[in-house]
C-alpha cells in the first residue's frame, strides 16, 4: 500500500511539473510602445503591443505582432541580479527630434535588454 502510494505522489509531482512548465513556456514577453519610434538599426517601431523574442546567441531582440516579425535590432542583455517589478521602454530623442528606443526590461525577468546599432 505505501509503495502505491509513493508511486502514485511521483506521478502527480511530475503532472504539475510538467504542467506547469507548459504554462510558463505559452506565455510571451510583451511591451507596449505608446509612441512611434524609430530603432537605432532606422526600422520604424508603431505605437502597439509588440511580443517580444531575444535571441542572446546572437545578440538579437525580435519585434512580433501577430506572430510576424516586424522589426529586429541587435542587443546586448545585461543580468541585474534581481527580477524588474514592471517592464518598461527608455528612449531618447536624437537631433532630428525622433524618439530612438534604446533599453526594454520585461517584468519578472532580471535582464535590461540594451538595443544597438544596425539591424535588418
């Protein structure tokens, strides 16, 4: 009897892993851009909801709505050590007055995501 229940606890511990991972791994990082902006690579980024993918074997953050890339900028990701309590884009005016995005940190992770240079 206590070897089926052990046997049974097993089963159940690995069903709500597995669930569970399932769960994490559907949902998508996600910005909102409130402003059209242009990325340093030139690529024009709208005001809308963007999924986000990042790709740091090759230093790439992907901009997706309804699952078509949009845009894609080199990047470099910075680890702070803790976990960011919202997500949040920074930007900065360049000299011809257009906003440039230039960080994006996603709620719950503990990655900056720096945007450089040329992409696409």
């Amino acid at each position: 009897m206590l070897k089926g229940f052990a046997k049974m606890s097993v089963v159940l511990m690995a069903t709500i892993f597995v669930c569970a991972a399932i769960a994490l791994a559907g949902k998508e990082k996600t910005i909102e851009v409130y402003y059209d902006n242009v990325l340093p690579s030139g690529q024009t980024l709208k005001a809308g909801s963007y999924a986000i993918h990042v790709d740091e074997s090759v230093h790439k953050v992907q901009f997706l709505q309804k699952g078509k890339v949009v845009a894609e900028t080199p990047c470099n990701c910075i680890d702070k050590g803790k976990k960011n309590s919202k997500s949040e884009c920074v930007f900065i005016k360049d000299a011809k007055g257009q906003q440039k995005l230039q960080q994006v940190q996603l709620s719950g992770d503990t990655k900056t995501i720096v945007i450089e240079g040329k992409g696409m």
